[in-house]
C-alpha cells in the first residue's frame, strides 16, 4: 500500500515498471468496524465488480523475502517506503500478477493510523495464531465508498498521494485483510514475457524484462489460496474474497498461504516453515 515515492504501479501503465502499492498505510489500511451482509450471494453480487489485482503478505523480517528470492527476482527499484504509514513494500512482478511483501518499519508511525485505517493493522505482524498476515488487493472502479462493490471506508493518505478502500471486514483480524485501488492504478498485465519487447524506453524495457524473468522460470501467478482457521471461512472478506474467482479462501488449523504458479506443471512443491507460512507448487 505505498503512497510515497513513485508509486510502482503509477509507473505501469505506460508500459514501464509494472507494481503497484497497494498499501499505503502498510498494507494495513483496515476499515472500520462493521460487517459486511450477511447473505453469501448478496456479497457475491457486490463483489462481481470488484477485480483481484495482487496479494500481500506481512512479514516480520527479511527471511521470507530471501527464501522467495530462489524462485522469483525481486523488483529492487519498486521497494517502496510508505511515509506516514511505517511500512515498507517489496514486490515480485509475474504477468498476471504480483506479490507485496510488507514490513514494518516504524510501530509508533504505523499506529497513529489505526483511526484512519479501522482497525489495529499492526496486530498483523505479531505472530499470533489468530490472527491472518495475508492481504488481498482488488481494483473498483469507483473509490466512492457509497457506490464501492463492498462495505467499506475511504483512507486518504495526509499527502494526497493515495486513496482507498478499506473493507469493513478487516476489522476482524483472523480474516485475510482487503483495500482496493481504483482501476487506474491497476497491476499492468501482459499475456506474454514477449509484450515487453513493445516497451520503447530502452532502459524500462530491459527493467521490466528482469523483473518478469524469474530463476524459477515461473510466469503467472494462476491460483492463490489462503487458510484460516475452523469457523472463519464464512465471514464478509472470506465471501468476497471466493468470489473474484483468482483467490480463495479455505478453512485449517492455521492460517497459511498457498501460491500456484503456472498451474503447478511442473510438479514442484515447496514449503516455507517460517513466519508465516507459506506454500509454492510451480
């Protein structure tokens, strides 16, 4: 959720560097309080104009980050620091999608924010077995929150540079966070590693080719699965999560984060045992 510096996404459209903070006040931006409706097809049909754009994860140190590093090339020149918020972004780009990874930098920055944001997003780095680390960010096309697809409350960051909408259900910490961004600032997709060559700038064209190239030889991020616990996969972000169709969530006995690349064809599974976890099939 970076609102300072050049917004990674900001810079996509153009056919540049493709990711976009989505997480202005650390991917916390919560919402407030109350719930969404409670009949699964009513959120269905709110949430039909509501698009998945990436997903984030909440890390509590760099250990993730170096563990995916073997896999995906991480976007060095979009790491972003969300002045005002006390987080930090750090991004892996595939074509279809990409994945935040956020960190909190500064505790104190970060809780001044909990009024605007609607709920106590620090809580999402503690580690506590109630509570999910996991984000999902969605592009609407309004960010007026009276004509938004689901329940939610506009943040505007002090410096004007970011708008959100934060889900009402993020006020309940066991449940994968939601904001969504306008469709402005959405993630720019491509159907091939080819679409690049079609960038002009030299320079960009060359970044943005790194950026999409990865170890692993992985290309599209084609299924994302978050676990919570018994009991949670009925709630206002559950529901609207299932229903964007690229995301969805599952119940367990912890929370937890499958990401599938390419389909998982070629067979591979690997587990990542530290905080949180996390699970990769390509």
């Amino acid at each position: 959720m970076g609102t300072n510096r050049e917004s990674p996404r900001c810079r996509a459209n153009d056919g540049g560097v493709v990711a976009r903070s989505i997480r202005g006040g650390g991917l916390a931006l919560l919402a407030v309080l109350v719930s969404c409706a409670s009949d699964p097809a009513g959120d269905s049909a709110k949430s039909a104009a509501a698009e998945y754009d990436h997903v984030v994860v909440f890390v509590p140190d760099d250990e993730f980050r170096r563990w995916l590093s073997g896999f995906l090339t991480p976007a060095a020149a979009l790491e972003t620091r969300h002045e005002g918020q006390g987080t930090r972004g750090r991004y892996f780009l595939l074509l279809d999608s990409f994945i935040e990874l956020l960190s909190l930098e500064d505790e104190a920055e970060a809780r001044a924010n909990h009024a605007a944001f609607g709920s106590d997003y620090v809580e999402r780095w503690s580690g506590d077995a109630d509570v999910s680390p996991f984000a999902v960010g969605l592009t609407v096309a309004t960010l007026e929150p009276a004509d938004a697809p689901f329940d939610a409350t506009l943040y505007a960051s002090k410096d004007g540079a970011g708008r959100y909408l934060m889900a009402h259900g993020n006020a309940d910490l066991a449940s994968p966070l939601i904001y969504a961004t306008g469709r402005d600032r959405a993630y720019r997709r491509r159907e091939s590693i080819s679409e690049v060559e079609a960038i002009k700038d030299p320079v960009r064209r060359e970044e943005v080719r790194l950026y999409l190239t990865h170890p692993a030889g992985i290309e599209r991020l084609t299924r994302v699965v978050l676990t919570v616990p018994a009991g949670q996969g009925d709630n206002a972000n559950a529901r609207m999560i299932d229903a964007l169709g690229r995301a969805e969530v599952v119940e367990g006995d912890a929370h937890h984060l499958l990401l599938e690349f390419d389909g998982g064809g070629s067979g591979r599974t690997m587990e990542f045992s530290g905080t949180p976890p996390v699970t990769i099939r390509y």
